[in-house]
C-alpha cells in the first residue's frame, strides 16, 4: 500500500462513552488524560466540584492493522458528580419519577490543542436537563468548565463553538491565546422574545504568575453586538464551523457560509460584528428532509490551505453504486463568493482501478462520511486528499468498512488516484473527528 500524501491523524467518533461502561474484560489498554488544572466558569456552586470529578481517558495501544484498535475517547464521572448535579434538579419530579441521571457526551469542536465536549446529564424525567461545554486543552493540560450559555441567550444555527486565535498585545504575552465563540441570541427581559443578535465568547484566563489573572473572576461568556444576518433563514444550520485566513465562517452543508472578519470578532470595539455570506452552487443547494440521511453523510467542507474553503458533494445511487457521484467546490479568497468545480468523478471510475480490486474493496454502497486532509508534501497550493468510508456488507456481528484516502490533485475529471485504505470497524457517530497525531501523546496509539 502506498505512503499517504497527508500527515498521519488520530480519527474519532464524535460520540463519548461513558468510562464506567467498559466491561472488565476488555483487553484493550485505556489512558488516563492528565490534567494539571481544572476549573469551571460561571457554572454556580457546585461547578469546581462537578469538574474535579470529571476525567478523560484515551485508548492506546494496539497494532494498526488491528480494525478494533482505533482511538477512543471516554468520560469518567464521579459519583460526587451525580450527586452535585441531582442538587441542581427539580426536586418535585425527583420524587416522583426516580432519581436516576444517565450522562451522555459528545465532541462538539476540535481545533489545534484544543478539544471541546458537550455534556448532558439527563434526569430520568427526561427535563431540566443539566449541560454543560467542557474543554480540554493539551498544551496547558487543562480542563475547563463552562455553562452552555447564559441564561439570557440562546444559540443560534448551531451549538458548536468555533475557536479563533487572538491577537496578543504587546506586554500581555499569554493573556488570550483563543477565544471560543457561538452566535445567540439574547432576551431583554425573562418574558421577551430572543430578539437581540449576539455573539458569546470565553477565553482561558492568564497564567497564575499574570497579574491580569487577579481581575479574571472565573468569567464565563462575554456577549458582543453583532449584526443580524440577512441570509440566516430560521433553516440555516452551521454543520461546521472553522476560521479561514482572516474570517470566521459557519457552513450549513445544504445552502452556503456565512462569515466575518476575525479581527471584529475578537477586537475590543463595541460596533457590532457586520456578517456577509457566500451561498453554494445553486445545483448544491437543497432543503433538509427529515427522512433523509444528515448532511455530513454525503458532504463536508472545511479549510485547505491557508485561504481556500472546499465542499464535497456525495450524490449517492443506492441501487448502482457505481454511478454515485463525487464533486468538490472550492471557494478561493473570502470575500469572493464564486464556487469553482476542482473535481469530478463517479464511483465506477474508483471501482475499476487496479490498487481497488487488488485491496478487495467492497462495490455494494455509496462512500459516507467524507473529511479532507491538506497534502502533507506538495508544490501544488491549497491541494488535499479525501477520506471517505465504504461500508462491507453486513454479515452479522460488528458492522466493517474501509476509510480510504484518494489524491484530488489535478482538476476537472482526471482520472483520481487512490492512495490508501485501512479495513476499520465502522463506528458509531454523526461526524468524523480528526485530531493531530501527538493531540494526546501517549505511546502507541493507532493512527492513520
């Protein structure tokens, strides 16, 4: 099998089980993340508690041609935990309906060092749901807790925060080295509508040697003015979210970006933040059917390169796979909002290739899931591989697929190369997650 032509990753489920579920006799060897510091914010008083008892573990270890060895994050919670959080419950319904809390976790946000859970404690009444956003820093190994948002906001478009770098002044090295940011909407008043758009931001405070730290005061969010965007329909999801060059930019995988300038994002001005957006291709563009697969089936965008936004369109045929095509756009230099097709080719053309039929790859369903990785060693700017899984057919047991890499350089409907496959246990999950390989640094972990 030939050298892949990106960088090695660790690849994740996006859902994150609970620690305590793992049976004692799995073999498998899991790692404890340590965390020099945990702290929550704006979480009332029992969020120090609830953090203290919180703790990640990663799977290690294992050969890579192992299809069970793939890494694995999970969260272990105290039983301190479940008592803080019951405290917080109705105590009416409590009594009535059980007391019992399931805790359920999912990865909301990766970007460098940094990783960004969503956790749900859910009573057995099914209400007054307690969450929380938890947020792992490798490079400080820490961990913070945050509140979802405040209680005057709520979300807009999407719940996963994007993280954006922050421009450090000069004598306030270490200060703000990110922020992470959702767009809302907040209420005037308890009995108001959500009619102010918003936009919440939380950076990790200083070092304890700054003497900035004194004034820090364990904040939450902080609430900025934005404008409100035009082309944020009430059907506008942000199935993605990522900076690209100078911009930030939320992606609904069926209708286009909307973005703004990083710098009015994380400047001290008190002018609300002005959003523009690029739309997709029109033959792209569709409305979300419930009985439909979600869109990070058969799409994905994300940035390539420095300055270059691309989008994968996946238009399967169930019946003939062969005939499923693939298409990738590419949008150069915001605030150009011109799609260019990079690529086009269908699955047959994929099918008939010689390193296919030599690896055994299966023909019998659409690729799924598909990610973009920038090329690891290339003269050619803004160039990327694409991932996606081909499903075996299931025979019972686990469920098997193949995450295979294909080469996107060249354009138009060159014949595509492909690069590598690895035979995997088709996991569970709404979303790929792809972190660097050294993002947790314990030895031997299985990596692609």
């Amino acid at each position: 099998m030939e050298e892949g032509p990106c960088c090695a990753f660790l690849l994740l489920t996006d859902y994150v089980r609970n620690f305590s579920a793992i049976d004692d006799d799995d073999p498998r060897a899991y790692q404890m993340v340590e965390c020099s510091s945990k702290a929550a914010y704006g979480c009332g008083p029992n969020g120090d508690a609830i953090v203290r008892g919180l703790t990640l573990f990663v799977l290690v270890g294992g050969d890579d041609d192992d299809p069970y060895m793939t890494p694995e994050l999970r969260l272990r919670a105290t039983d301190e935990v479940f008592r803080r959080v019951g405290s917080q419950l109705d105590v009416e319904k409590t009594k009535r309906c059980g007391s019992e809390t399931r805790l359920s976790s999912h990865i909301y946000a990766v970007d460098g060092d940094v990783i960004v859970l969503r956790i749900s404690f859910t009573p057995s009444f099914m209400a007054d749901k307690v969450s929380y956003y938890l947020v792992y820093d490798s490079s400080a190994a820490s961990l913070s807790l945050l509140p979802r948002l405040p209680r005057c906001c709520r979300p807009v478009c999407t719940e996963f925060p994007l993280k954006v770098k922050v421009k450090v002044k000069a004598g306030e090295e270490g200060m703000k080295l990110y922020s992470l940011v959702l767009m809302a909407e907040r209420s005037t008043s308890p009995s108001a509508k959500y009619t102010d758009p918003v936009l919440c931001l939380w950076s990790p405070p200083p070092p304890p040697d700054n003497d900035a730290r004194q004034d820090y005061n364990r904040r939450a969010w902080e609430l900025k003015a934005r404008v409100r965007v035009n082309a944020m329909a009430d059907t506008f999801e942000a199935h993605t979210v990522f900076s690209c060059n100078r911009h930030a930019v939320w992606g609904d995988l069926a209708q286009g970006i909307v973005y703004c300038d990083l710098g009015d994002l994380t400047d001290d001005a008190t002018e609300p933040v002005v959003f523009k957006h690029a739309m997709l291709p029109e033959e792209c563009r569709t409305r979300y059917d419930i009985d439909e697969d979600p869109m990070r089936v058969f799409r994905t965008m994300s940035r390539v390169g420095d300055d270059s936004i691309w989008f994968v369109l996946i238009e399967p045929s169930f019946d003939r796979p062969g005939d499923t095509k693939v298409k990738v756009w590419t949008l150069d230099d915001l605030p150009s909002e011109e799609w260019s097709m990079r690529r086009e080719f269908r699955m047959q053309g994929l099918f008939e290739l010689e390193a296919f039929r030599a690896w055994g790859l299966p023909e019998t369903a659409p690729p799924e899931f598909p990610f973009l990785r920038r090329r690891q060693k290339d003269d050619v700017e803004n160039s990327a591989a694409l991932y996606m899984f081909l499903r075996e057919p299931y025979r019972g047991g686990c469920p098997y697929a193949h995450l295979v890499c294909i080469d996107l350089s060249g354009g138009g409907s060159e014949v595509v190369r492909l690069v590598s496959s690895r035979r995997l246990v088709f996991p569970l999950m709404q979303r790929p997650i792809v972190l660097d390989p050294d993002f947790f640094d314990p030895p031997n972990m299985a990596v692609f």
